[in-house]
C-alpha cells in the first residue's frame, strides 16, 4: 500500500492526459506551459496511452482502486476510449471536463469503462427546460487549480 508524507492511505491517482484545452477561461494560467489552448493535435510530451495503463497497472499492485483523468481537457484526447478501457478491472474510472465533447462520445466512454463524469465549468447559464432566467452555477474546472491566471483572449 502507498502512504503519504502524512502516513495516509494512496486509494486513488489523478492522471493529467493534457495541458491543452479547448475553452480558454480568465482564471486558468499556463505560465510555464506555452499555449495550452492549442493545437488540437496531440502534442509529443504527452504520455502515451500503452505509459498510462502501464502506470494504472503499477499502482494497482499497491492497491490504488481509483483513476480520475483531467486536463486540460481530456476530452482533447482521440485516445481516451481507448486509455479508459486499458485501466484495470479493479479501479473505479472518473473523468473531470468541461463537457464539450460529451455528445457524440458519452456512450463510447461508457461502454470503455468510464463510471463516473464530473462537469465543470464556470458560466452563468438560463434554466431553457423552464425558461426561467435562474442563473445556474457550476464548479470550476480542476484544471483551474493548478494555474495561475491569464488575461482572456480571443480564439
Ligand atoms: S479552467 Fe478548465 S476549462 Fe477553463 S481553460 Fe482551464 S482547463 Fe480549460
């Protein structure tokens, strides 16, 4: 079993698959990073999809039962489908984005193995299904936790 510096218990990892992101938010920063706003094409620093299942079959021998995959966007990855069904049986699969690309892709994820999607964005939206002008909330994404801020900018 892997502990922390705190003497915990390691039962999940959190795997960024990319620096890039399609969305280009006020709050998220890429100092040291370059552009994280594009391209779109997969970019050579990145791990491989055969290094990150090798990665979850490591862990799992010291029982990491969890995987959470983020960015960036995730979802910029054309390999996800694949990485997700390489993770072993034993770990619970999650995915943090900003849901873009959710239609068209949700049920090919599903059917890989994801079991659980967190959406997060940070916008203020309508209620359409009432037309209510309620503004709705939602969390921001993870991958403003790991960056300072930058001014926004067109695409
Ligand atoms: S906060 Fe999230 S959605 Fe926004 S630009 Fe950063 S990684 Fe993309």
């Amino acid at each position: 079993m892997l502990e922390d510096a705190h003497g915990r218990a390691v039962s999940g990892v959190r795997i960024s698959l990319t620096d890039r992101c399609n969305f280009n938010c006020v709050y998220c920063h890429n100092e040291g990073l370059g552009d994280t706003r594009g391209p779109l094409d997969p970019q050579d620093e990145e791990m491989e999809a055969a290094d990150v299942i090798r990665f979850l079959e490591v862990v799992e021998e010291y029982d990491v039962r969890k995987v959470k995959f983020t960015g960036g966007e995730p979802m910029l990855r054309s390999d996800l489908e694949a990485i997700i069904a390489g993770v072993p049986d034993s770990m619970e699969v999650s995915m943090t984005t900003n849901g873009t690309y959710l239609p068209g892709r949700a049920a090919d994820l599903k059917t890989a193995g994801l079991q659980r999607v967190n959406i997060s964005r940070t916008r203020w939206t309508v209620r359409r299904s009432t037309g209510s002008p309620s503004p709705v909330r939602t969390s921001r994404c993870s991958g403003a936790s790991r960056r300072p801020s930058r001014p926004a900018s067109p695409r």
